[in-house]
C-alpha cells in the first residue's frame, strides 16, 4: 500500500511540474504576444453605380451602416455596351460575392458578375428572361436567398413603354451559378401592375415586401406567407414618412436587431436611410448617407458578420475625458468631439504582423492613423509595406498605469503614440510626464 502511494505521489509530482511549466509557458506567452483584438464587428458593403457613371460599379465599406468609405471605384465594368444599373450583391454558398444588375434601359436580360474579394470582379454570364408576353424593360435585379436554400431574383418586368411593370422572381435550379438554369419568371401576386424596385426580406414565416408604387412615387409596404404571394399591403402613401419621389430600397438587418432601409430620393439628388425596431411598423426620420448622398444610386448593401476588431474609444491618461480623434486628418485629443465618430477607431490585428494592431477610422473605413515622420495622420491605405509598417503598433501595459493601454510603433519600439499641446506624436518617452501623455484607456462606446 505505502509503495502505491509513493507511485501515486511521483506520478501527480511528475503532472504537477507539467501543470506548472504549462501555466507558466502560458503567461510567458501572453506577456510576449498580448491577445491584440478581442471582439468582432460586422462589415457592411455597399455596391452602387453613381450619377456620373451607370456603366462602372462602385464598392463602399461601413462599420455602422451609416458611414460609408470606398473601397474600390471603379470596381467592375461590364462588358460590349451593358450598364451595371442596380447592383445586388451576395455572398454565396461557394464563397464567392456575386452582383446582379440591370444589363440596360430596354431588353430582356440581367448580368452576374463575381469577386473572391469585392475587390477583382469576373464577368460570369448574362441570363435571358423569357415569358408568355413581351419583355420590354428588365430592371432592378435584387438576389433573395430563402430560408430554404433557394437562391431567387426578384426583377420587374415591363411590356414597353417604361409602363405597367410587374415584380417577378426567378429560381436558380443549381448552386453553380455560372451554369445553373433558371425558373422561369413568376410574378408575384398581390402587387398590383406598376409596382418596381421590389426588395423583399423574411422574418419568421412572413416574407416583407418594399416595393415603389410607380403611379404615385411612393415605396410602399405589403407581406405574404409565400415568396411568390398573394401579397397583402401594410402600408401605402406617405405610410412611413418618407415623402413621395423615391425609389430603389434596400434593406438590412442591423446587429442591436432592428432594420434599416436605404433609398433613393432621386428627385432632390439625395440618398437616405431610415430605421424601424418594431418589425416595420413604423419609422425614424430619414437621415441622409453621410459623404454619399447626391453620389451613389440605386444600391444594396451585404452585411457580414465576425470580422475581428474592436471598436474603442481611446480616452487620455492625464487628461480625463479627452479622446483620441481625427481632425482635418490629423490626430489629437479633445474633450468635445462632434461628430462623436471621429474618436472612435476600430482596433484590427496589425496591417504589418498580426501580432500588432491598427488603428481604423470608423466613419472613414479604409483610413489608418498612421506614423508620418513622428506625426501620427489619418491616411488611406495604399496597400505598400511602408504603409503597412507606418499604421502597426504594438499594444503594452499603461507606462503610467498598468491598468490602461500604451502603444509602440512596431518596427521602432521606442517611439510611443503621445499627446503633446493636444496634437498625438511618436516620440520616446522619458519622463514620468512622457509616460502620462502616452497611456490610454480603451472604452467601448
């Protein structure tokens, strides 16, 4: 019995070092390599043909869904004499982005293109609407994929004219959409002719249909049980409160759980944006697409959810409730920052080694505060690796409080972000007054 107690004892002694070294080799690690982004955030994209070109696509960015930067433009430009009018933009099961758009004003077609990036874009096809009655007119393609698997487009159709057009849907037969064939158009019963711009979402059981009433310019609200309908109408006229002569709406779903939608008021040159968190009975004010509207037309916008970074606030050490912020593009403190997105950066792992992080601009997606000869400037990424070097830092414990947050250039781990007559250096810290204007707090907003 005492010599099987003395195994026991050395084998649990032999565990417990393991266990030890284990821990300790852990906490190295993470003194080492400290975790950079914690969080994730949903990216939404934007494609839009603008009013100065309906034969480029453009792609734009947001991390609130309100605040869009470009991301490419032009993006893709379809090929012969086609448009790119109205594009519609998914992720598919393959994981490719695909866009569906109006190939023309008059014909009886629509074209797919598609990016492993949303960057590079490939033609793949164009595909032929065919029906018992003439096709004139084919606008406004928008992809719904069904809670079943399905991927359908929903298009308006029109006899000729510019008149009398009907929302439609086709079915893909395939998951292979550069060969798959295509139900043939159905219309979707219970919207009466002359409705156009059809965008339709499903909550539950129950399909929602945003459809622009042609006769009195009005987008206009109607449900059904089946994608195909009898559709019933919920909400006509001015029913929301977006006044008449608007068009093209989109909608997305937000993270806090309620919907946006996106529309053109293309009378007054502007595009707005409206939210509902009671299930689309009723509406905030419009608000116009900051930095957008009077550019983009008819759009949609694909929201993608998990992408890592953490979206902070980055309030001063020794100057309590003052902020990191861009200014001109140009980066300081300040206690009063309005628009308050200007203080707040999404933390993503670093541009230059993941290990590090970067600093960007959340109503300016796609800018970075970067290093610029010891300034720190808000600047677009080019994509070089001086770029790439400049915008990484490494995130330490507070130089002057352990509990918050300092940050090195890390390609030169001497110099440390600071504030200096507000205005944020690169500088080495040396004195206790250094290491105060060089400590941060990160909060969440």
């Amino acid at each position: 019995m005492l010599t099987k107690r003395k195994r026991r004892a050395q084998r649990w002694g032999k565990h417990r070092a393991v266990l030890l070294l284990t821990l300790g080799l852990l906490m190295i690690f993470t003194i080492t390599f400290p975790i950079t982004v914690k969080a994730t955030t949903s990216v939404y994209t934007m494609t839009a043909f603008t009013n100065t070109s309906e034969s480029n696509m453009y792609i734009y960015e947001s991390y609130n869904a309100k605040h869009y930067g470009l991301l490419k433009g032009p993006a893709y430009t379809p090929p012969a004499a086609d448009l790119i009018r109205d594009p519609s933009i998914m992720k598919h099961t393959d994981g490719l982005y695909y866009v569906v758009y109006t190939t023309n004003w008059s014909g009886n077609t629509v074209g797919i293109a598609s990016s492993p990036d949303k960057m590079n874009w490939t033609f793949v096809r164009n595909i032929t609407l065919s029906t018992t009655t003439p096709i004139a007119h084919t606008w406004a393609p928008e992809w719904f994929k069904d809670t079943n698997g399905s991927v359908n487009i929903i298009v308006s159709l029109s006899p000729g004219n510019y008149e009398n057009f009907k929302p439609h849907v086709i079915t893909a037969s395939g998951s292979n959409l550069a060969s798959t064939t295509w139900s043939s158009p159905a219309v979707l019963t219970g919207l009466a002719s002359n409705y156009i711009d059809t965008f339709v979402v499903k909550t539950g059981s129950t399909y929602h249909a945003f459809t622009k009433n042609e006769t009195t310019k009005y987008i206009e609200y109607a449900t059904s049980n089946s994608l195909k309908g009898p559709y019933t109408f919920k909400g006509t006229g001015n029913w929301a409160g977006w006044g008449s002569w608007v068009e093209g709406p989109a909608l997305i779903q937000l993270d806090n759980g309620s919907w946006r939608i996106y529309f053109d008021g293309y009378a007054d040159h502007k595009y707005y944006y409206s939210d509902s968190a009671d299930n689309f009975q009723s509406w905030s004010g419009k608000q116009e697409i900051a930095g957008l509207s009077g550019m983009v037309r008819h759009m949609t916008v694909l929201k993608e959810s998990g992408q890592p970074g953490d979206i902070r606030k980055l309030e001063s050490f020794n100057v309590p409730g003052s902020f990191i912020r861009h200014y001109n593009y140009q980066a300081r403190i300040d206690a009063s920052v309005s628009p308050a997105e200007d203080a707040q950066f999404r933390i993503i792992p670093g541009l230059a080694n993941a290990m590090g992080i970067s600093f960007e601009a959340m109503n300016y997606p796609g800018y970075f505060l970067r290093n610029n000869n010891g300034n720190v400037v808000l600047v677009k990424n080019d994509g070089t690796a001086a770029f790439r070097n400049d915008a990484t830092f490494k995130r330490v414990n507070g130089l002057a409080n352990a509990n918050w947050s300092s940050y090195s250039l890390f390609n030169n781990p001497n110099l440390y972000l600071r504030h200096y007559d507000q205005v944020l250096r690169l500088q080495p810290v040396v004195t206790a007054l250094d290491k105060s204007d060089a400590t941060f707090r990160e909060i969440t907003p």
